[in-house]
C-alpha cells in the first residue's frame, strides 16, 4: 500500500490494471486490487461484516444529501472523511444479516457545537400529539450561542430521514413539536441537535424514544 497527493488539485480515483486508487482525506491510497475469492473462502464473522457494511451503506445513499454532505463532511480530517465518519458510527445499528436492529444507535448529526445541557424530549399527558422539548438555555461555552438553532429527526422510515429547521434558538430553553394522527399513534425515534445559525458548525445528535 502507498499513499500520494493529488496531481494539480486533482485526486484520483478507480481502478488502474491491478491497482487501485482510493480517495482518503485529501490524499490518495493506492494499493493492488485484491484477487478474487470464492464465495465459500469467506469465514462467517467475514460474511457478517460485509453484510453489515452493506447495510449501512444502503442508509448511506439514502441519506448523503441531506445529511452526509451539509454535516458530516464538515467534520472530516485527513485520515477520515465524511463517508467514512457516518458509515464508522452507524455500524453498530445494523444487524449480521445486514439490517436495521437499533434505531437508538443511529446517528444523523456530528461536529463540535456542544448541546445543551439538560436536553429532554417528552409527550405531553394531555396532548399526546404534543412532544414537550426542553433544555438549558444558558451557553456555557464560547461555542455556544443563544441563537444555535434546534434541529430534528423524527423516524418513521429512516431511510426516508429529513432534516427540520425549528427556527427555535439555543436561547429559547423550549419548542413544541406537534405530532400528525399517524405518528401519534406510534412511538417515533427522535433525534435532537443544533447547528450555528449559518449551518457552519453542527452538534452530535440524541436519541428518544416516543
């Protein structure tokens, strides 16, 4: 394996007689393409992983413009891009035959933006359509600012994942979100964090279960 910069900006990608040549932060890794193995060559740890692998990436494609590429590649490095950065802490969700076993660990969001302290997501017992958000509303951090805006998730499908602006700032302490007949009904994952008023800078998510 070697690594090399790319030539006048460019970076090179794809496959070249029998090496290979691999995006990676902003270099490229070139290695030899690896022979081809027989499906029965596998062990079984090796066919979970790549059954896993696959699963994430299926949510990958999904989900790469709405959020891979407005979040997550803002928090890429050299070594990691943002590929690489979603399909690493999502992995853990999807099961040895490649499917969804844990919304709770699936993430949509990631960057230095702190949350809030006392984040909380709660229905409401009169108003079951109403999801009562709250949370500390004083910046602790340099950071921090009272007009970060709050952002959600709210799983049905989660490769049908959007992402909603609340226009409620960090300042605010509160929001509620009002929940349609259908999702009333059912118990939605939730998935809270805020972003810089400019989209510039994102936090990590938090899960909650309806």
């Amino acid at each position: 394996m070697a690594r090399t910069k790319g030539i006048g900006g460019l970076q090179l990608s794809g496959k070249l007689g029998n090496l290979v040549f691999v995006p990676y932060g902003d270099e490229t890794i070139v290695r030899m393409a690896p022979e081809k193995r027989k499906s029965d060559s596998w062990s079984q740890k090796q066919q979970e992983h790549r059954r896993r692998f696959y699963g994430v990436n299926v949510l990958y494609r999904k989900v790469k413009q709405e959020f891979v590429e407005p979040i997550w590649k803002r928090s890429a490095t050299k070594k990691l891009t943002g590929y690489n950065l979603f399909i690493k802490a999502n992995l853990p969700a999807f099961g040895e035959f490649g499917q969804l076993v844990d919304q709770s660990l699936l993430h949509f969001s990631c960057g230095p933006l702190p949350l809030p302290k006392n984040l909380s997501a709660k229905r409401s017992g009169d108003q079951p359509s109403e999801v009562h958000i709250r949370w500390n509303p004083r910046c602790f951090t340099q950071q921090e600012a009272a007009d970060d805006e709050l952002c959600l998730v709210l799983l049905g499908d989660p490769y049908e994942a959007r992402l909603v602006g609340c226009g409620v700032g960090r300042g605010a302490g509160a929001y509620t979100l009002h929940l349609n007949e259908q999702q009333a009904q059912e118990h939605p994952a939730l998935f809270l964090f805020f972003r810089r008023n400019d989209a510039s800078y994102y936090s990590d998510d938090k899960f909650f279960r309806l």
